[in-house]
C-alpha cells in the first residue's frame, strides 16, 4: 500500500508513483527520484530556512509544517500541495536559494531544462518571456 510517510529511507512506496508496469514492478518518478537525490544533500540549518519560506497561510494545514522533520518530508508535503511538481520549479528553486546551495540550484535549473519538451530546432529550447 503506498500510506505513510514515517520513515523516509522505509517508505520506498511513497517514492513510486503506485502504477505498476506491465512486469507488475513499480516506478519510481524520475521528478521524486531527482528531489530524493536533492534531499541527501541538504542539512538540518538548511530545512530551517526553506521551512521559514514555507510559512506562506493556506500553503499547509495548521500545524503541518512544525511536524516535518526532514527535507524529504518538507518535499514531498510541498508536491501533495501542488506547490512543486514536475514542470513546476519555481517554489523549489526559491527554497533552494535560501539555503545558499547554488550547486543545487544549477541542478535544479539543469533537471528543469532537460525535462522541458525539445522544439523542433535542432534542440535549442524555446522560452517565453514573462
């Protein structure tokens, strides 16, 4: 069952996106496979800061983020909220920021790009401006 978020390194389920593929294994999302490998980077001070950028109202219910105790958790309750996502950098960019990590940004940015869709011209990226 994919329930539960107590332990990280335990939890594999939450990790997957709970599909089976036709030899009945689970996948595990390339964008939480990408935020787990952030996490690991991370430390106690940094999860500080990225939780102050999170005091945003109606962003958690009451008393949620005084729960989490790992940037996993903060990652993972950030994605069910809609706030970060594949396709969706933004927030995680700006928590990455507070934290001064900008090796971890520069992946961020990097994964961002190369999970944009290719245009047609000879793989140079569109962008709009705005």
């Amino acid at each position: 069952s994919c329930e539960g978020r107590g332990d990280p390194v335990r939890d594999v389920c939450s990790m997957a996106d709970c599909s089976s593929s036709s030899s009945d294994e689970y996948t595990v999302s390339r964008f939480r496979e990408f935020l787990l490998s952030i996490t690991e980077e991370l430390k106690k001070e940094d999860l500080k800061r990225m939780k102050f950028l999170c005091k945003n109202p109606g962003l958690f219910a009451a008393g949620k983020l005084e729960t989490i105790e790992d940037p996993l958790d903060l990652f993972l309750s950030l994605e069910d909220a809609g706030a970060i996502g594949e396709g969706n950098f933004k927030f995680l960019k700006e928590l990455v920021k507070v934290t001064g990590r900008k090796d971890l940004l520069r992946r961020i940015e990097d994964h961002e790009k190369e999970s944009l869709p290719t245009s047609s011209t000879h793989g140079i990226k569109e962008t709009e401006s705005g």
